[in-house]
C-alpha cells in the first residue's frame, strides 16, 4: 500500500476521473500525481504497488505513441520547461 503512486503507475477504472480534471491550458507543473493520488484516496480508492505488472503506452510502446501524436508529446516537452502563464504555441 502506498499514500501516493506516480501517474504512469495508475491503473484505474476511466470513471474515476468522471469529477477530476486539470485545466486543458494549464502548465504541468509536477504535482499532477499527488493531486490525483489524494483526489483518488478521497473517493475510496486504495493505492497499491502491484509487482510483476508491465504498463506500457499499448501496442505500440511510447515511441510509436510520440510518433502518432507528435503535437502532444511535443506539447508536453514544451510545457515542462516554461513557467506557468506562459502560453503554447507551434
């Protein structure tokens, strides 16, 4: 059991983000998976490590998922390096 769990560790039921969601504009700014950790622990949800459990970005893998959608990925990379406030723009 765990208090708080990094975001691609995060296997949860899609409705558990039926109430939570960030801003679509707003920075990334490295607190996402505490948020969202203590947002899943106050609707009963319980944070486990499961050992021997691969999470992958599909078939595909994080490289064809950063090839099929370029504009995202480079979103946020872009994201992670600038201040908030500061406005995305290709």
């Amino acid at each position: 059991m765990a208090r708080h769990l990094g975001g691609i560790t995060h296997f949860v039921d899609a409705r558990a983000y039926d109430e939570f969601r960030w801003p679509e504009e707003e920075t990334l700014h490295g607190n996402q998976d505490v948020e969202f950790s203590m947002y899943l622990t106050s609707q009963n949800y319980q944070m486990a490590y499961l050992e021997n459990y691969f999470v992958n970005h599909g078939l595909d893998g994080t490289e064809g998922q950063m090839k099929k959608h370029k504009d995202y990925f480079e979103k946020r990379k872009w994201e992670k390096c600038h201040v908030y406030g500061d406005k995305y723009e290709k």
